[in-house]
C-alpha cells in the first residue's frame, strides 16, 4: 500500500517501537513525517523512514490538529483492540 497523507502507521523500529501516528507530510519516496498528537505534536513531527512503518488500511480525514489526532487514534486503537 502507498504512503499517503493521514494514513495511520505503527512503528517497526526505534525508540517509538510499536506505537500507533498519523502521517502529517510525505517528504519524498522513503521519508515521511509522523505524530501522534500527545509525544509527537503537530507543530514538532518525527521524521521517520517507511521500511520503519507498518501500514494499516485506516485513513484519517481533514485531521489537522493534536487534539484531534489523539482522539483519533484513541478510537481506533479500541474499535481495533490493539
């Protein structure tokens, strides 16, 4: 599945190992800026390479801000029970 904007990904690798973002930005083909709206806040995202990102099928749609991005994940990590 193709990176895009809004899709929400697990970490493979590193320090955030396992934990669930929103992807804000695609930077090019191997580079793409992530948060999660609590750690990793909209205004400071991580840059993260996507051989490090598991995909999931889920899209986020018109969610710009922090707060609505926690609630967002928060929801779908019940609806998922990860």
């Amino acid at each position: 599945m193709d990176i895009k904007k809004g899709l929400i990904v697990r970490a493979k690798a590193g320090r955030d190992k396992g934990d669930y973002f929103v992807v804000t930005d695609i930077l090019n083909s191997r580079q793409v800026l992530i948060c999660d709206g609590k750690h990793r806040k909209v205004q400071k995202p991580k840059l993260k390479n996507v051989i490090h990102l598991d995909v999931t099928n889920t899209v986020a749609q018109d969610i710009t801000t922090n707060r609505q991005i926690k609630s967002f994940l928060k929801s779908y990590l019940e609806g998922n029970d990860v």
